[in-house]
C-alpha cells in the first residue's frame, strides 16, 4: 500500500537524518510537516472547554519539541504522525488534570462512551477516561488503539488512517468497530 508522494518521502527522508542526529534535519522537518499538525492541534481543541489556555499553535510547539526530542527511530511519516497524535492526546489529557484538579479535586468519574466522544465545556473528566481506557487499549491491541487516535482525536477519515498506519481501509473499519464496541464496555461497564 505504500504510495507514497515525493513531499511524504521527504518527510521520511528527513526523519531517518533525525533518526542519524543530523543538523538542520528538524529545522527542515518543520514546513513539511507544519500544517498537518496544525490541522491535528485545531481538531483536538475545537471542542474544548471555553476559556482553554491552550491554542493550536502552541500545542503544536508543544508536540513538535516533543517529537524531536523522543529517542525514538522513526520509521517514517506515518510512524511520525501517529507520535504526533499520542503526544498532543497526553498533553491534552495533562492539561485536563491539571484543570480538574485545581477546579474540582478528587478522581476521574466514569462516564458512557458517547459522552466521552464528545468533549464539552468544562468536563476534562471525560478525556482522562477515555485516556485511561485508550491506555488499557493500547497495550492489548495498539494499531486498535492508534486507530482511535487518530480518527477520534486526529481527524482522519478511515482512507487517511490507512494510509498512515499502512493497511486496509476494511482494517481500519474493522479496527475502528472491534476498538469501540471494547471502549464501551470499559467505560460503561466501570460506572
């Protein structure tokens, strides 16, 4: 399934001379890659509580310094944009706790699944329990819990989710399916 375009395996290119540690190789990562995290930053925080701190520019600051600071051998773009996804969700969620905590105190409560998947003002208690159940996903299944990622807090449509993590649409559908029917009956069945 690798159809790659010329600017996606640049953008491979330029991750392997990260990978190398060689100069400059971040500095021109960032206008390949820039608009794609921006779309993903603006698609996390359209649903945020009103008054976030947070902007999209900032959480792609925040997840680009991230990424290149991660010991991590990219495998390439699609490998760089699933990290991407997982680090701006952990920042979210970070944010979140540290709003709920200095707001209300106390744990997480449990909540259905429909209502996780909708973020609503003032509620950060819902993304960190759709986090801990994405986290108890990822280590059971992780391309199942990547796929959520990706769809629910990146954005991407199934054909995008397919091209970034290399299989199927129908694996992606079916992913997607078997990933949420699992989310419901972790958050629903622990209320």
């Amino acid at each position: 399934m690798s159809h790659q375009t010329e600017e996606q395996r640049e953008v491979t290119r330029l991750l392997q001379n990260l990978n190398e540690g060689k100069i400059g190789a971040a500095e021109e990562l960032i206008p390949l890659v820039y608009a794609e995290l921006r779309r993903l930053a603006a698609h996390y925080l359209k649903g945020e509580r009103e008054g976030h701190t947070l902007q999209p520019t900032a959480l792609v600051h925040e997840a680009f310094l991230k990424l290149v600071e991660q010991e991590t051998q990219w495998q390439n773009r699609g490998h760089f944009f699933a990290m991407a996804a997982n680090l701006m969700r952990r920042i979210l969620v970070d944010y979140a706790r540290s709003y709920k905590a200095e707001k209300r105190g106390g744990t997480a409560e449990k909540i259905s699944l429909d209502d996780a998947f909708v973020f609503v003002k003032e509620k950060p208690a819902e993304m960190i329990a759709l986090d801990e159940a994405l986290t108890e996903l990822a280590k059971i299944d992780k391309r199942r819990s990547q796929v959520v990622e990706l769809r629910f807090f990146g954005g991407l449509s199934n054909e995008e989710i397919a091209k970034v993590l290399d299989v199927h649409v129908n694996t992606v559908l079916r992913d997607w399916n078997l990933a949420r029917a699992w989310l419901r009956t972790q958050i629903i069945g622990n209320i």
